[in-house]
C-alpha cells in the first residue's frame, strides 16, 4: 500500500517540488528540471527502441507481430512499464505549470524544449501503457482502435501463457 502511496506522489512531487525550487531560483531549478525530464525520456525511448523483439512468425500472426513489437515493453515488464508513463505523464502535464512561469522570467530554452517534450513524448507513454490509452479512447468513441487492443490483449494472453 505504501508503494503505491509513494508511488502516485512520485508522479507529480518531483516536477511540482522543483516548481516551489523555481519561485526562488527559476533559472537553475528549469535547467535541473529540463535535464532530469531529458536523461528519464532519453532512457526510455533508448529501452524502447532497442529492446524491440524479434518474435518467430510461424508462433505468431502479422497483427501479433506488430503490436509486440510496438508495445513490446508494455507486454514484457507490465507494471514497470505502467509506472514509467505515470511519472512521463506527470513530466508532461506538470509543463502546462512551467511553460507560462518560464516564459515570465524570460527562459525560452527550457520553455522551448517542455514544448516540444509535451507533444513528442504522447506516443511513448502510448507504448508504455496502451491497455488504459487505448481502452480509453474506445470508450470516447475511437471504434477503430477496438481491434489493435483486442489483438493487444491476445498477445498478453499468449505471452502470459508462454512465461507460465
């Protein structure tokens, strides 16, 4: 329960921590924080983009092949793959906070760069955590998505029953 706990406060404490940091040192605190979000996001999309399987077509079909390929860290490591987009998302939405405050004091490197990091780390924390993503957006209404998240929870099955 406890990990949990720490967990789900990790998400938001340490962007919203360097935050309170920036009211008194905003330069130094934006760098700190632009830095520690660059070295987590270059970090994942590195195990992301090297860690891709290579799955035996004769075992599994196209469809399959391609969705464990995409979410292939979602599939092998669930739960770490689930945590790591929490604290991605909470990088990403805590820079609707910094962007305006970095613009006030005049630092549009940081600014520039939490930009830019908002919209090109959506599709990542998709990979990370496609079931609640994708589950959610066919419930919005997304009916074309219904099919990958049903070959999504195939490959789970079979790469559960594979492990079992």
């Amino acid at each position: 329960m406890w990990a949990i706990l720490i967990s789900n406060l990790m998400k938001f404490a340490v962007p919203l921590g360097l935050f309170v940091w920036s009211l008194f040192h905003p330069t130094i605190a934006s760098y700190v924080f632009v830095g520690l979000a660059a070295i987590f996001e270059v970090y994942l999309f590195f195990i992301d983009i090297t860690g891709k399987p290579k799955p035996d077509p004769s075992t599994w079909t196209r469809d399959e092949i391609q969705v464990l390929r995409k979410y292939h860290l979602a599939i092998r490591f669930p739960f770490g793959a689930k945590d790591f987009s929490c604290y991605l998302n909470g990088i990403r939405w805590s820079s609707l906070i910094w962007v305006p405050w970095l613009l006030w004091n005049h630092l549009w490197i940081p600014a520039s760069f939490l930009v830019v990091n908002f919209l090109v780390t959506t599709s990542l924390s998709v990979r990370l955590d496609p079931i609640f993503f994708l589950s959610d957006a066919v419930r919005r209404g997304k009916h074309q998505l219904a099919g990958e998240l049903s070959i999504l929870q195939k490959v789970q099955e079979k790469s559960n029953d594979r492990l079992s």
